[in-house]
C-alpha cells in the first residue's frame, strides 16, 4: 500500500496512538535534513507519513526550520495530501482557547525564510490567491466536529517570525487588520506544499488569546502547556477520522498547480536543478 496522506504534527503533537505497523523512515534531500524520521504506519486503513515539525524533544524553534527538506520529504514517499496541526493564539474573542480554527488564508509577517523550491537557474510562479485546499479543508474541519470539537470554518492565519510572542501593539493591529489567529510555521509549509502540488489543510489549535485579550497576564505556561495537551488529544482524534474519510483520487487544482506556472525553458534549466527536483517538477521538466 502506497503512503498518500502527510500528517505534520505540531507544538504538543509528536506522535499518534493509532498509528499501526509503523517505520521509521530517514531521507536526506537536496535542501538537506527533515525535522526528523518519518514514521510512515497505517491509520484506519490507510498508509501514511507522520512528522513532529519541531523534531523529537521538540528541540527546532519555528525559525530553524527546514520547510524545504520536510515537504519535499513528503514529495518523495509519494503522499498527494497533508494535514497539518498547529497551535496558535487567537485575535478574536469568539475563538476561544481549546477551539479549532481551519483557515483559509494566510498573511505573512515572517522576515527572510526560504519558501520555495525554485531558483538555482529555474523560475516558477504558482499561483496562491487561496492558499490552502478547499476540499481537504472541508474534510478536516467535518473531521473535527465529528469529535466534538467547536470548529470555525475559514479566517485569516498571521505567521509571525518568533520565537518571541507579540508586542501589545502588533498583536492589537492584526486584530485592526481583521487577522483571526497567529502562528509561526504554517504559511511556508502551504507554499511548498503548493509548488510541490500537494493538497494542504491545516488545524489550527488555539491554545490561548494572544496579548491583546484583557485576561492575558493571568495566563501562566502551565494553562498553555495544559491547553496544548488537550489540543493534541483532540487533534489526533480529528486527523484520525479525517483520514478515514479521505477516498478517491484528487479532482482539485492542487494537482496541477504547476501546470502553467514554470516560467524557465526546459533546455535552459541547469542538469543538477533538473535533478534535485525531478519528484516535483519531472513531468513537466525532462
């Protein structure tokens, strides 16, 4: 059975209880190490890829990070789908901590991280007007209601930099710009994802209201840290039957989303780029 579902699992969530039959698996990239093994393991009835984005220990900062060597990792084991979960802080009251975001938008506040495959002789332009996949969004989002989760369907994730949390005075302007939830990893993850034409939906799990709240100097580490274990119960919960229901080959534009977006003429295009990105780009660059 072929792995098709990337599951990335974020700030509390390093494993699964109900993965089954489970490897590890090591890959090395052209861009260099993922954040960790891929424990590749069936879940209700399907085979799939499972990452701790922060690694083993929760040990790589959102910054550290190497977008790149995850995703096409992903790329490689031939999955066409991931779900990712992450936790986040809420800009809205009605969000409330322990709440499910699925957003459908991304606002970049990130200062200089790579979040493309491209470049080294080879140019590329996806387009990205919707960031995440519609379908799989829905899946997701059914998924998390089914158990018991109050779910907001769509709004607007801020990928701030970090590892700092926000000044008052950003965190009350992305609430004046109309952002619902901040995070710090999840808008290069659906970039590459894009490029890498893979189907990208992602959980965002509120795990407090961000400095603007009133209530927030009253939040101690041990709420947050109590909240994200109670995250990642629920998360696992979600995936698990996301992915059971999860059938069918793919009728989104996801799968082709690079169809029409390679700018470079193919006899131009350097041998070793051609190389390095044959998972992604080898039927459309020869």
């Amino acid at each position: 059975m072929s792995v098709q579902i990337g599951i990335i699992g974020g700030s509390g969530l390093y494993d699964m209880a109900e993965l089954l039959d489970r490897e590890e698996v090591r890959l090395s990239t052209p861009f260099g190490e993922p954040s960790g093994p891929y424990v590749v393991a069936t879940l209700r009835g399907h085979r799939v890829a499972f990452l701790a984005r922060h690694g083993a220990g929760h040990r790589l900062p959102p910054s550290e990070l190497n977008f790149r060597a995850n995703i096409y990792g992903f790329k490689a084991l031939g999955v066409e789908r991931i779900l990712s979960a992450s936790a986040v802080g809420s800009l809205r009251e009605e969000y409330k901590p322990l709440d499910i975001l699925v957003p459908d938008q991304f606002f970049d506040r990130t200062k200089g991280r790579i979040s493309t495959f491209f470049g080294r002789g080879l140019v590329a332009h996806i387009a990205f007007a919707h960031p995440v996949c519609g379908h799989l969004s829905a899946v997701a989002a059914d998924a998390a209601q089914s158990v018991g989760a109050t779910v907001h369907r769509g709004g607007t994730y801020v990928n701030m930099e970090g590892p700092q949390f926000s000044t008052l005075a950003e965190s009350k302007l992305y609430r004046a710009w109309g952002m619902d939830v901040i995070g710090m990893t999840n808008l290069q993850e659906a970039k590459l994802a894009r490029e890498a034409e893979l189907c990208y939906a992602t959980l965002a799990l509120v795990t407090d209201y961000d400095c603007w709240h009133p209530d927030h100097d009253s939040v101690t580490v041990e709420m947050i840290v109590q909240n994200l274990m109670q995250n990642a119960k629920t998360a696992q919960q979600a995936i698990a039957e996301a992915v059971g229901r999860l059938t069918g080959p793919r009728t989104c534009a996801c799968k082709d989303a690079l169809a029409t977006a390679i700018i470079t003429r193919a006899e131009v295009v350097p041998e070793q780029t051609k190389k390095d990105l044959a998972p992604i780009i080898g039927k459309y660059v020869k």
